[in-house]
C-alpha cells in the first residue's frame, strides 16, 4: 500500500482513501471548495455516502480509481 500526499490527489477524477480508512473519497476540486466556502487550503473529499473528508494537503493518503468507489457503494 503505497501513499502519496493529499495536496498530490488529482483534482479530475481523484479517488483517495485515508491509510486506515476503507471509504474512498472522490477529490473536490478548487472551484467547488471555493463556491461552497470550504477551507481552500484543505483538501477536501465526499464520499458516496455524504460523508466528507478534510486533510491537509501533506497528509498521506492511497490512490484510489473509480472500481474502488464501485465497491465502497456495491460492496465487495
């Protein structure tokens, strides 16, 4: 399991999931964060279940793709 840093997740199609979390996150890019008035030095994540993620853009994460999203939502 390899990590790379939060800030490093792609802002287009950027999955990600905490190192000990098993919910994958897709990556909220700039724009929104701005719209909605969240922290834009943060990295921020949604969940397909509404939960939301907020790191900070050194903190470590794993690289997800969409499948991993597919399975958090359909299961294994």
């Amino acid at each position: 399991m390899d990590t790379i840093r939060a800030g490093d997740v792609p802002t287009w199609a950027g999955y990600f999931r905490k190192p000990t979390g098993t919910y994958v996150y897709l990556r909220i890019a700039a724009g929104p964060t701005k719209f909605h008035g969240l922290a834009p030095d943060k990295v921020h994540g949604v969940c397909f279940n509404g939960n939301m993620a907020t790191l900070n853009p050194s903190d470590p994460v794993v690289l997800c793709d969409v499948f991993d999203m597919a399975r958090n939502i359909y299961g294994k």
